[in-house]
C-alpha cells in the first residue's frame, strides 16, 4: 500500500497486514510489512504449518487472520494434462477457510462439480476477500459469494448458462474484482467479455465489450489524469472501461494466440504494457487530459517481454518478469523493450536451462527493495532484481512440486505475503513460511 505503513487501507478497510486478493492489497505485487528477514537461516525458514488440502491452481489470500482457498477433492477420473485436450474429472469443487495461526480449518463450501477442462488439476483463481465477503470464481465458470465468516452461500451465478459464451479450454481463471459495490469478472461472449454484479445481491449491473472466450485475466482499476479506468484484456483488445458503468473509453486491438490473455497488464506513471501469447506485448501512453491511448511501441522477437502464466513488475522504468516463449526471468527497459538481461536461473534452477511455459511469481518487498520469488520447483528465493542483473541473496524449498507439465514437476500457484510471512500452496498441502525478523529490517547479505 504505497504511501500507507500503518493502520487501514482507505480501500474498504484492509489491514496494512493482509493479502486479501491475487497479487496483495493493491493487486500490484508489493508487500509492505517491515521487519521481515533478508535471508534464511541455517536448514532454511521455519514452516510454521502445514495443512492438508486438495488440488487446485489457486493460490491463497489473507485476510484478518484467516487464510481463504479454492481446492478440488477429486472422486472419479484421472488428470491428464494435454494442452489441446479436455478432460473430465468429478468431484468435490471447495471454498476453504483456514485459521492463519494454526492452520486450522474453520469452514468450507463444497460443490459437487464435473470438469471438463485442459489441466483439469483444480480451480484456477484466487478468492477475493471484501466487505465481510468471500467471493470466489470456480474452474468451470460459477462465480461465488460466500460469508467470510462462516462459510454460508449469500448468491451464485452460473456465467455459462446466464450467459452462452464459448468455453475457454484451461477454465474460468479470472480473479474477482471488487470495486465500489461491484464484483466484476471476465465472462466471454456477445457483448459480455466482462460483466458486473452488485457485490452484496448478485444482481447484474452492466456488462460490456465482446469476445468468443473470456480469456484468463483478471480485470484491475488505475487512475489517471484524475479519471478511473477498468482496464481489461480480452482474448482480442486492450480496453478501459469506465468502473461504474462499463462505458468503453477507449480501446486498441492486441490479439493473443490460443485466446492466451493471462498476465495482468501492468501500469506505471502513465504507461501500461500488456502482453500474451505468441510474442504479442506492446506499452501505451494514457492520455492525461482524456481517457485515450496511444501505442508507444511493440515488442520484437528479440526485444520486450512476453509474461503469460505470471504478471511481471515495473519499477523505476524496468520490467522484470518470466517470459513465456524462452522461460527466463527478464529485465526490460520499459522507454524502449531492449532487454536488460535475462537468466534460467531462478526459473529453473539451473544456467541456461530451456524448458516451456517456466514459471515464477515475483512479489517486490517495499521496504527494502528486494524481490521475494516463489517459482514451479516450490523455492522461495529472495533476490536483488536493478536493471544491472539478477542478485541471488538466498533460496530455500518450502514444498515439493505435485502438478505436470511437458514431461516435469511442477507447482503452477502464486503465493500470498501477510502476517510476516509467505502462505504458498500445491495439490497436497498449504504451507505458512515465517519470514518474520527478531527487530527491524537486517542488513543486506
């Protein structure tokens, strides 16, 4: 929360200390806490629990000292993760609330559901946590708002019924929004590629823009030159939408390959970059004086950074981010797309390393300036990440990866920083890793 140390968000009154949705309070990949370690001690950081739980690609998020979680308990059929093919498993689709201290589970909502799905492995997006509700989207397309506190179902929607829209292959994966009153979500279809609910009835307020399939990325709100925009990325288009209403703003194409929209585009001091599959990424000018945008540049087989399962993070004019076609974790100059420098290493663990679709979460820590990694192997890295290269301070695996994918091991969730520490989760078991320090911020390594 820049410019907040203590106390509440101005946001609906988030504690400085949660992760209450995808990518923490801000949804912009910063944690705030202070006095947490700079390296691990000796055997690596203390686990302090562990906690059964189901398969799923979500990832956990943290809010006034519960832990919230979507998992699959699987009963019937078998994942096969082939990427151009669904398949079918049954069983058991759950809302999970846990207590941050103990580990300890408090509610569920469970739902018997069939997937159909490519890498059928569990639901994909994190639950939002707001206003005293969880509101979580399932794999295959109903969108849930629950009682934060026990559990119990408030309204759902099932967007493919309400709504026709063509199936994407990998499953509904857009987190929720939650935005002055509204939920908002990406549903697809004939002028529904992202609609919005009243957030306590579950009424629909308004839906806007067209698109065959959803995509899989969430939509985010940025402010600039005094107006708010609902920036959302379609399968086909870049848009702003105006939040309270859906009123299109201004709009660019940007068409992805295999409907691939994942990363969440990225916006600092003005600019935003957006980037999908299929080497398709290009950073725009937002207009101060109207909402308008003006295409700065397009990146080239050799320049830029094209993220897809992992959002990447701007700051101080660099990018740094995995980058889906060469799986190395890349710096990039955001004035023009030259590559920095660009490394396997914290991807894959090895140098030069080449592997498809590697995959890493970087969450910058505020104030120190390091750079907290949890990548598919289950390492939780702490790094220096400057447009001079990539710093190594210290790695430790905190869980062993449980998922598929092109013939290795992996762990595809992202985690969530709150309470001094790191919640990160598999097919297995969700984990809180204490990061806490004795007094005050430790020196560098």
């Amino acid at each position: 929360m820049k410019g907040i140390v203590l106390g509440l968000l101005m946001s609906g009154g988030v504690m400085a200390a949660d992760w209450p949705k995808w990518l923490g309070p801000d949804q912009d990949g910063t944690w705030d806490e202070e006095r947490v370690i700079a390296d691990f001690p000796e055997g690596g950081p203390k686990v302090m629990w562990r906690e059964p739980v189901g398969l799923g690609y979500s990832g956990p998020s943290v809010s006034e000292g519960k832990v919230y979680l979507m998992d699959f308990l699987k009963t019937e059929g078998e994942v096969v993760n082939n990427p151009g093919k669904a398949v079918e498993i049954k069983g058991k689709e759950r809302v999970r609330c846990f207590d941050a201290e103990t580990g300890r589970p408090i509610w569920e909502h469970a739902t018997e559901r069939a997937y159909e799905l490519s890498y059928p492995a569990g639901p994909r997006s994190t639950v939002t946590v707001s206003g005293g509700k969880a509101y979580a989207l399932g794999g295959m397309g109903h969108l849930m708002c629950l009682d934060a506190k026990s559990g119990a179902l408030i309204w759902e929607k099932d967007l493919v019924k309400l709504y026709e829209p063509g199936f994407p292959i990998w499953g509904y994966s857009a987190h929720p929004l939650v935005h002055d009153g509204l939920v908002v979500t990406m549903v697809g279809g004939e002028g529904s590629s992202v609609v919005a609910f009243d957030a306590a009835m579950g009424e629909e307020k308004w839906k806007a823009l067209s698109s065959q399939e959803p995509g899989y990325c969430p939509p985010t709100v940025v402010e600039y030159g005094g107006t708010e925009q609902m920036i959302v990325f379609t399968p086909e288009e870049l848009a702003a939408l105006k939040p309270g209403t859906g009123e299109v703003l201004w709009s660019e194409p940007l068409k992805v390959n295999f409907n691939m929209s994942i990363a969440v585009p990225q916006f600092s001091d003005g600019k935003l970059y957006a980037s999908g599959m299929g080497r398709i990424g290009a950073l725009y000018q937002l207009d101060a004086e109207k909402p308008a945008a003006k295409q700065l540049w397009k990146g080239k087989p050799k320049t830029s950074l094209y993220s897809s399962n992992a959002t990447p993070v701007i700051f101080d004019g660099t990018m740094y981010g995995p980058d889906i076609e060469t799986s190395q974790l890349m710096a990039v100059d955001l004035k023009d797309g030259k590559r920095l420098w660009e490394t396997t290493l914290p991807v894959t663990g090895e140098e030069g390393s080449r592997v498809r679709h590697g995959t890493v979460f970087l969450t910058r820590h505020e104030p120190s300036g390091r750079f907290y990694l949890f990548n598919e192997k289950g390492e939780l890295i702490i790094a220096e990440l400057t447009p001079k290269g990539y710093k190594e301070l210290d790695k430790a695996q905190v869980m062993k990866p449980t998922n598929e994918t092109f013939g290795r091991d992996v762990v595809w969730t992202a985690p969530a920083f709150a309470m001094k520490s790191a919640f990160v989760r598999n097919d297995e078991e969700l984990v809180r890793v204490d990061l806490s320090a004795s007094g005050g911020l430790p020196s560098e390594k």
